[in-house]
C-alpha cells in the first residue's frame, strides 16, 4: 500500500527503489482503543500518522459523534444531550459544527448522484431567534413524493403584526433578508431540478421572480394557503387534498425533530448560523431515511 505524505505530498515508492515514507512506531488512540501507525517522511522530515488528516482528527471523544448526531435529529436539545451523554456543553456545539460541515458534503454528493427532480416544491417556514420579535424564515426546497430535502437556507426578518412597532422599540429596524436567502437557494439548487420541472409553492407573490429568474423553462404552480391542523405542529392543513402535502410534511418533521423548532419550547434559536447547521445535522438523517425507502 503506498503512503501519502499529507504535508509534501510525496508517495511512498515501491520496494525496490528507495523509500520516501518509513514506519515510525505506533499509539494507542483512547477514544476508540485502536493501535494507530505513525510514519515519517524522508523526504521532508515530518511525522505523521494514519490518522492525519481524518475528518475526527485531534477529535478526543469521537466515539460519541453519532449518537450526538442521533440525538439532535430525534427532538433533544443540544443541553440535554449533554445530560445523556455525560459531557460538556461545549463538546455538544463543537459536534454539532462538525456534522453540519460533514452533513452539507454528504447532501451534495446524495443530491448530485440522483437524477434530476421533475417535480419540486419550496416555501418559507417561520422561526425566531431569542424572542418572537426577531423572527426568522427558513426556505426549504423538496422533491416531490420522497420528500428528499434539496437545499434550504436561514434568513432574518422584521416583525409583523402587533409585535412589529414593539421590535422596532426593542431592536430597531430588522432587514429583510428573505429574497437574498431565496435566490441563495435558487442557485444552488438550480443544478438539482430539471430545466422544464414543476415547481409549486403557496401563493406568496414574492416568489414568481426569483422562480422565473432561476427557472424559466418550469411550470410554476401557486397553491392557496389553508389552515393549519392540529397534528403535525400546526404544517399540516386541515384539507382531503394537499397539493404540497410533501413540503408540509417535510415541515412537521423539521419541528418534530428539531428541539429549537418545536412551538411552544422554551429551547430557542440564539443565533442563525446555529440553526442552519441543526437542519443540515437533520436534513442527513432524513434524507438517508426517505431515500431508503425509495430503494
């Protein structure tokens, strides 16, 4: 097997010319008992092992990575799992940073190897971060049927109705970001759907130009709002039929497995980014979960 020098690059040569990359001994590795082998390189003098250059690298506790990602995709707080799992608050956070990095490659490489969707839906779910005067949108696009989870992205936005002069108060004037983060979106997921798709969202008229800039060929289709059921944390609606049944569904699971999402939970959003790696720490699970299915 030839060894790569991960600092020069440099291969380890055949057994008989002469050689670039010698053993240099071994180590227990704690976290998950295993003799790991050092090597040091001939040619620039540097040691390494391995284990260099490892996603886990330098990970003390890398045994626990996936029944953290377990967890924080099954409706527990980044707190409690740390109660579980007997560790610091902190190894939670830097663990759930570390699957949203893994998460975003592996939904790529997933959304890359399948076919192009024919039929798509997107629309904006509604969050807050803190307080409910400082609410949050999260834009999410899904195929049709399987309910794979195409892309989604965060973005603030200002108050409304009777809490929208309080927040002007409290906080000042908040930006809308939403049609940035929608044509964020547009584009990274223009690469997934096919030219002449279906695309269908509600009826929001804020939609149709980022549709027609990044889909022209599509067929776009609005859906009147309805209301809310019960079930499903208020996504559902209470009709026979939903046409986006998909993309409500895909939103109950969101706020059913997503501690921070959850209505009336005291586990709130601090900060943006931090919610934007929680769903793609989730989107992994459930699109491994709903693609199974469909094999």
């Amino acid at each position: 097997m030839r060894i790569h020098c991960p600092y020069c690059n440099t291969k380890n040569s055949s057994s008989n010319e002469a050689r670039t990359v010698s053993k240099l001994g071994r180590y227990w590795r704690k976290s998950d008992g295993r003799w790991i082998q050092r090597f040091l390189c001939l040619v620039c003098k540097k040691g390494f092992s391995s284990a260099t250059g490892h996603p886990c690298y330098l990970q003390n506790k890398r045994h626990k990575n996936q029944i953290v990602r377990k967890l924080l995709s099954a409706g527990v707080s980044q707190r409690e799992a740390a109660r579980i799992l007997n560790l610091n608050r902190k190894t939670i956070v830097r663990k759930l940073l570390f699957w949203a990095e893994q998460a975003q490659a592996e939904l790529h490489k997933l959304n890359q190897s399948s076919s192009a969707c024919i039929e798509v839906e997107f629309d904006d779910l509604e969050t807050f971060e803190h307080t409910k005067c400082k609410p949050l949108s999260v834009t999410l696009m899904v195929e049709y049927k399987t309910r794979r989870i195409l892309g989604f992205e965060v973005a603030r936005m200002p108050a409304k109705g009777l809490l929208a002069e309080i927040s002007r108060k409290k906080y000042g004037v908040r930006k809308d970001e939403r049609p940035y983060a929608r044509e964020v979106l547009f584009k990274r997921v223009q690469k997934y759907v096919h030219p002449e798709a279906i695309i269908r969202s509600d009826s929001n008229p804020h939609y149709l130009s980022a549709v027609k800039k990044y889909f022209p060929q599509a067929k776009y289709q609005t859906i009147k709002g309805t209301r809310g059921a019960v079930t499903g944390q208020g996504e559902l609606k209470k009709v026979g039929y939903d046409p986006i049944f998909s993309l409500n569904h895909t939103f109950a699971m969101l706020r059913a497995n997503i501690n921070r999402l959850i209505r009336k939970t005291w586990c709130t959003t601090k900060r943006p980014d931090r919610l934007l790696a929680h769903i793609y720490v989730y989107s992994l699970s459930h699109n491994q979960r709903v693609m199974q299915k469909v094999s």
